[in-house]
C-alpha cells in the first residue's frame, strides 16, 4: 500500500457544518407545516363567514319579494308603508353586501399579507441557506487545500525517501567495489612480495 491509498478523513468542522445544516432544515419543516395548517384554518374560517353572510343575504331578499308582494293600499295597490318596507329591505339587503364585500377585502387583504409574510420567510430561508452554501463551499476549498498540500508533503517525502535508497544503493555498490578492489590489490601485493623474494 502507498501513501496515496490512505483514506481521506473529513475535517471535524465539514461534519459538524453538515450536521446543523441538517438540523436548520427539520425545523423548518416543521414549521412550515405549522404555517399551511394555520393559512388553511384562516380560510376555512373566512369562506365559513362569507358563507354565513350570504346566508342572511339571501333571507335578507326573501324578505324583500314578500315586501314586494304586498299591496295594503286602496284598489289593492302598493301603499305608502308596503313601498317603505320595500326600501328598508333593500336597505337591508345593500348593508349586508357591504359586509359581504369588506370580508371579502378582508380576506384579500389577509390572503396578501400572509403570502408576502411567507415570501419573506422564503427569500431569509433562501438567505440562510445561501450562507450555509457558501460556508461549506469555502470549508471545501480549504479541505481541497489542505489536500493539495498535504499530498505535495507525501509526495515529496516520497521523493526524499527514493532519493535516500537510491545514495544507499550507489554507496553501498561502491563499498562493496572498494572492497573487492581492496582485496585484489592486497592478493596482487602479496604475491608480488612472494615473488620478489
């Protein structure tokens, strides 16, 4: 096994940012289902007061054709009091639309507000999120770094370490020349001696 096949451990502060970001997210899950179960409540109730409203709109014109069906007056015409009731149930009648059309701004205006509360919320989650991005992003690159240096380290005390055999090989081939030349010269030396006597 080399040097290079070590496993690459990831730094501490990855894990750890990994982790909260983790943990940001299922809170924010949690509330945004909150938030939709609430939003969908609130318009239940306001479609249940409109529908309500209506109701007694709708009593408020029955109420109206009966006025309109009378006639009190002499020759069986309308009288001035049946004419009267006539306009005060229409009256009736223009109060209870006016109510109808304010819940119904009400509900708009409400309906506006709680979507641009949410976009907001969104645009600050997208914020943080971008944030926590750019966070990992850099602790990424730093890792990358330390990688890069790290492999530039083994790699070269891998080299000093080829290097250091390789002297090793050449010293000790020429120790062991010197050494069979030593014991040469000494032999030739020695049967020069034998011979010159």
């Amino acid at each position: 096994m080399t040097i290079y096949q070590e496993k690459i451990q990831i730094p501490q502060n990855i894990i750890i940012l990994l982790r909260d970001f983790y943990l940001y997210l299922n809170p924010m899950k949690t509330l945004s289902i909150i938030f939709i179960f609430f939003l969908s409540f609130n318009v239940l109730f306001a479609q249940e007061e409109i529908n309500k409203l209506t109701l007694e709109r709708e009593a408020l014109y029955s109420k109206y054709k009966e006025t309109e069906n009378l006639s009190s007056g002499l020759f069986g015409n309308r009288s001035k009091d049946d004419l009267q009731a006539s306009i005060d149930a229409l009256n009736e009648i223009i109060k209870k639309d006016n109510e109808i059309l304010d819940e119904l701004k009400n509900l708009q205006a409400n309906a506006n507000t709680e979507f641009t509360n949410k976009y907001n919320d969104l645009i600050l989650q997208n914020n943080e999120l971008s944030q926590k991005n750019r966070e990992l992003l850099e602790l990424s690159e730093r890792h990358k770094g330390y990688s890069k240096e790290n492999h530039q380290m083994l790699q070269d005390t891998e080299d000093r370490q080829v290097l250091f055999m390789s002297l090793l090989v050449i010293f000790g081939l020429l120790a062991i020349i010197y050494t069979i030349k030593y014991f040469v010269l000494k032999s030739e030396v020695k049967r020069n001696n034998r011979q010159n006597l």
